[in-house]
C-alpha cells in the first residue's frame, strides 16, 4: 500500500512535467491494473449444479494424476493419517505412499491386483476375497470422499491460483452418503478450487470435527491434474 500511495503521490507531482505519450502510458498502464484488479476480485459464477457438474467432469475423465494427504490435528499436535500420489488410466489405477506409517504400493490392471510387500518389497497378486480387494481400492480413490446425497448451499469464496491455473474457490457442507463419516464428525466442510476455463476440479480441501472432541479435527487435501493426458500403467510383474 505505501508503494501505491508513493506512486500516486510522484504522479500527482511530476504529471505536468510528462510528455504526452507517457501520460497515455501511465494511463493505459493503470487501466490494465483496474481490470486484472477487478478480475481477481469478483467472485466468479458457480452455483450448486455447476460444481455438482464439475466433480462428475473430473473423475468421469478417462485419466488423471492424484496427490492426497489425511490429517488429525489433536491436542498433542497433528498425526499423519494417510499421504498418497497416483493415476488413473482408464479402469487401471496405480496408488503409493503410506497409511499409519505403513509403505502402500498397489496397481490395478486389466481386472488384476498387484500390491508391493511392505517388508521385503516383493508384488503379491491378490486374489479370492475380492471384497478385499474392493474396499482397498475404495479406501484409496479420492473419488470416495465426493459421494454426496446432496450438495446443499455453495458460497462463491473468490477466485484464485492453483499450480498456475485460475480457479473459482467455493466452499459447501454437503449431505455425505456416507453415514458412519456424519456419526463420528461435524462440520464438515468441503472448499473446491474449480477451473473457470474447463470446469474441471484441481484442488480440494475437506475438514471436519470429531465429535468425541471438538478440539480434534479432520483434514483432507486434494490435487488432480493431467486429466485426459495419455497416462500408461502397467502392472508391476
């Protein structure tokens, strides 16, 4: 602000003095501000059908990259639930990082699963108990945590940048269908970072209450890129 007001202060001061080709600069110079200004500060259109449709966009692409961490911030201090990165390429998906601590690397491919040993580091294939194997994937797709009964009211926060691209951010307390989630938390809320231009979702951020605790609380965070990019997985044997 103290740089702003001393421009306007050396203009005020030196204005007669300019030739006339650089008053027509500083004026043209200060109607870009006004207008890349005003961009950034109006809040952008984005009602209810229109994120409903930007969550079906985005993981009704044929592929795309993740990054997701889980957080429990307790009295004692934040405890790292989950911190996971992969991709998805059609039904194939590849997921890696760590849940509790422990080291997760799994492919599925062609129908298959593959998941690395987090001892030895040696690929199991999993087979029989596919309701396993489903709920492994569930727990591990960040489509899981956009499962709405309903979205309810969006609130239009603003627009802002994520990873260089524009983005309208908006924040909502949807319905979950998943009612174990609404037993244990309150308050949840969900704050989408959407893409004005191609409408798709590249930021999310989930928080919540524990209800046991209201000093305890839930963080998710999302990224997706790379939507449709050719992304080839292959299984890991």
């Amino acid at each position: 602000m103290k740089y702003i007001e001393y421009c306007r202060q050396w203009v005020k001061e030196h204005w007669l003095q300019l030739t006339p080709w650089r008053r027509n600069l500083i004026i043209c110079l200060l109607a870009a501000a006004v207008v890349f200004g005003c961009y950034y500060m109006m809040p952008g259109s984005m009602d209810a059908s229109t994120v409903e449709r930007a969550i079906v966009h985005t993981f009704s692409a044929d592929s795309y990259t993740f990054k997701s961490r889980s957080t429990i911030n307790l009295n004692q201090g934040e405890r790292v639930f989950a911190v996971l990165s992969g991709e998805k390429s059609g039904d194939n998906r590849h997921v890696k990082g760590s849940v509790l601590g422990t080291p997760l690397n799994i492919y599925y491919v062609d129908g298959q699963l593959y998941q690395q040993d987090a001892v030895d580091g040696d690929w199991l294939k999993i087979s029989g108990d596919w309701s396993n194997v489903s709920m492994l994937l569930a727990e591990t797709d960040p489509q899981t945590n956009f499962n709405f009964k309903q979205l309810g009211e969006v609130t239009v926060l603003g627009r802002d940048q994520v990873e260089g691209q524009r983005t309208i951010k908006v924040s909502c307390s949807p319905e979950l269908t998943d009612d174990w989630i609404v037993e244990y938390f309150s308050d949840i809320t969900y704050t989408l970072w959407i893409t004005a231009s191609s409408n798709y979702l590249v930021k999310a951020e989930i928080t919540a209450t524990l209800r046991e605790d209201p000093g305890a609380s839930l963080k998710i965070e999302n990224y997706f890129a790379d939507f449709n990019d050719k992304i080839v997985i292959k299984a890991p044997i």
